[in-house]
C-alpha cells in the first residue's frame, strides 16, 4: 500500500500551493524569474508610469492631423474613426462622454453640440465647424438607425475600450514614435486654446472643469507665454 502521508490533502491549500509550484509559468523564457505564488495569489507586473512611456501627455495640432489621415484608410470604419477622433480633439471630450453622444445632443442646421460632462462637469453648447458638420452628416448617413454618433457594426454603442484600441492603432500608423491613448485628445485640445491665447476662463468652461486649477495648468506650459522675452 503507498504512503500517503506526504501528499497533501486533495483540495487543500497546500496541494494547490505544490501544484503551482510544479507547474512552470505560460509564456516563461528560460532563465527568467518567475512569478510565485503569496497567500495562494500571484503578483501582477508593475504598472508602467506613464512619464516612462512618453515625455509628454498631449498631442500637437500637427500630430492631431497625423493621427485622423492614418486612421480614415484603415479597415471598413475608417471614416468613422477619423471623426471620432476629430470630435473628441476639437471639444475636449472624456472616452465615456465620446462612446455616450447621442444624435439628439447634435444640431447640425445650426451647427451646436450641446456636451454633456461627465465626472462633475459643466456642460455646455459648443460650435460646430464646416470639417465637423460634414463628417457628422456622413456619418448619419451611414449609421443614422442608431440613437448613437459612434456605434459598431451592429449599430451598439462603442466601449471605452474600443476607442483605445482605435487611437493606439491609429498612433501606430502616423509613426508618431510614441503609444497614443484618448485622453491625450483632450489635454490637445486644452494646449491648443491656451497657445492660442484665449482666456482661461472661456476654456474652463468649454473643457467643462469646476475647478479653474484644472485648466490653468495648459496656460502655464503655454510656450508663447514667454514669446516676446527675448528680441534678438
């Protein structure tokens, strides 16, 4: 009859705690540290910090025009995916307030756009321009049957996360030497108003903030704060 006194209970701690032992982890190159088990739980990797990623979390105007051209050839929704990310840069839009607007918050006869904020925002009535108008009237010829501007095939609402993959995938294809995620719109659009010169608060209330010490931050990186110290 075998012993069985060294073996560990089946179902127990111990025995999965063995098992995981034994088991090499997916994916292991050989020589490399792999991750063991603590209290019956492996640690995930540490997160990068984005300041390790990229110098910088804003686009420039130009890098914007990049990313919209390398996303318009791109797969059966490219049109779609470039008038996302223009409507998301040019009114400062959240991810969850992009995949959230509906038709009824658009009036392309007047050409409004009435934002509604999330996370505590303030909303607001914005202008449409000529370029916007245009895709947006495009676009609802094409997926007019849902209540959403930017939906699937399936004509459903989008998910955060598909907006990420298409702005990464799209940073991808402008070569723009760094990962690109949604958010990085919308810091664009504040660097640029503030480049442009325009009063801190008329952009505090169009990116929608409470608190002003979120919009002044794009006035104090402004470089042409300083354009005339020097005259040589």
């Amino acid at each position: 009859m075998a012993d069985t006194k060294n073996f560990p209970e089946k179902g127990s701690k111990r025995e999965s705690q063995t098992i995981s032992a034994a088991v090499p982890a997916p994916h292991a190159k050989v020589g490399e540290a792999r991750p063991t088990p603590e209290n019956g739980k492996v640690t995930p990797p540490r997160r990068v910090a984005n300041r390790e990623r990229r110098t910088r979390e804003h686009l420039t105007p130009q890098e914007v025009d990049k990313l919209i051209k390398a996303a318009s050839p791109v797969g059966r929704y490219g049109h779609r995916d470039a008038t996302l990310i223009l409507i998301a840069y040019r009114h400062g839009l959240r991810v969850s307030e992009l995949v959230a607007l509906r038709w009824d918050q658009v009036d392309l006869e007047q050409g409004l756009l009435h934002v509604s904020r999330l996370k505590n925002g303030v909303p607001s009535t914005h202008p449409l321009r000529g370029p916007e108008i245009r895709a947006l009237r495009r676009l609802r010829r094409e997926y007019g049957t849902s209540p959403y501007v930017f939906v699937t095939e399936r004509r459903g609402a989008m998910t955060a996360s598909s907006v990420r993959k298409i702005i990464a995938r799209a940073g991808d294809h402008a070569c723009l030497g760094f990962p690109v995620h949604p958010h990085m719109l919308r810091h664009a659009c504040g660097f640029k108003l503030a480049n442009e010169g325009h009063d801190t608060r008329a952009i505090q209330h169009y990116l929608g903030h409470r608190n002003i010490q979120h919009t002044v931050r794009y006035t104090e990186l402004a470089p042409d704060r300083f354009k005339r110290f020097w005259r040589d």
